[in-house]
C-alpha cells in the first residue's frame, strides 16, 4: 500500500491533466457557440443597416456629399467614421446607395438611375415626378446595400471575418439590400426648382 502523500500527489496529477483537458474542451466550444452568435447577429444587423440606409437616403438631399456620409454612419449604428461594432470588416464604406425610377407605366420593372441621370437638386425631383411619374429621372425609390467598397461596378458580398482568428471560417455574407420610398429626398416645403 502506498503511503497516503504519494496517493494524493497521484491523484492531483490526474486531476491536473483531466482538467487541462475539460478546459480546452470547454473555451473550443464557448469560442464556438460565440462565433456562430456572431453569424446571426451579422446576417441580421447587416439588413438592419440597409433598411436605416434606405430610410434615412429617403430623406436627405442626394446632392450634399456630407449628409450622405453622415447616413452611412448613422446605418452603421455610428456618428463618425468607423466600422460596425462587433461587425468587422463592415464600415461606412461598405454601405451603397442607389436611386430607382419606375420603369414604365404599370409596370413592376425598376432601373437604376445613373449619376448623370439625377435631377440637379430634391426640388427639381418633385417637377420631374409631377411631369412623368415613370420618367427614367423620377427618383421614386432609395436602396440600400452592403457591397465591398473596392470594386464599385458590381455589388459584391463582405467576406466574413471571424472574431477568433483561430477558427477557420471563411464564407460570403448574404447580399443585403433594402428599398424604401422617396420621401422628401431633403427638399424643404416650398423650396423653388435650382437651375
């Protein structure tokens, strides 16, 4: 029979290692429950952001370059440049804003309208809605979507980027894209057509 001191050393051993190893079982799947958190609250919070893009581009003046920036911002849940909190890689940057034109009378089909193809100011927008309703200047809806900011001729989706580097995980997030109504588009009551 061994003497009592010996035995408890032997047995805080094996406590030591199968702890070690409950442990690491452990945080492997704490870090895993807490990435696949991070998925869903990516796939949600990015259609969150371009539906407050959508909304907020329904009723800023298009024209003034610094209000539009502050809606990216305020779409990424921020009030100056960044990245989305806990979002990473998305920022301001990745939100996209596009203004859509009904394309003929009665019918469902939209089109994009291109920069050039803007009206030169919200007011001269009512004028061309009142003419034509489906003129291809009539900015009668905003969208909103989030696209990698480097190629700017298509929209592609963000690669997601895992919270724990350690984790393999490398996949598309899902293209999310909102539409609202035109609103005001900034156009105050009253304002007089610009030239």
């Amino acid at each position: 029979m061994l003497p009592r001191a010996t035995h408890f050393r032997r047995l805080a051993g094996s406590v030591t290692a199968e702890f070690a190893i409950v442990i690491i079982l452990f945080m492997l799947i704490v870090c895993g429950v807490m990435e696949l958190a991070r998925v869903v609250y990516m796939f949600n919070t990015l259609q969150m952001v371009t539906r407050r893009a959508a909304t907020l581009a329904a009723n800023v003046d298009f024209t003034d370059a610094a209000a539009m920036n502050a809606v990216r911002e305020r779409a990424v849940f921020r009030s100056s440049p960044g990245g989305l909190v806990l979002g990473a890689p998305v920022t301001e940057a990745h939100v996209r804003i596009r203004y859509l034109s009904l394309g003929s009378a009665g019918g469902d089909a939209v089109a994009e309208i291109p920069t050039a193809g803007l009206p030169a100011c919200p007011a001269n927008n009512r004028i061309t809605c009142m003419a034509d309703p489906y003129g291809a200047s009539c900015i009668r809806m905003v969208q909103a979507e989030i696209c990698d900011p480097v190629d700017t001729s298509e929209c592609k989706g963000v690669r997601y980027q895992a919270l724990f580097s350690s984790i393999g995980l490398s996949f598309a997030l899902p293209k999310s894209t909102s539409t609202a109504a035109a609103e005001t588009l900034g156009a105050p009551p009253g304002q007089a057509p610009c030239p």
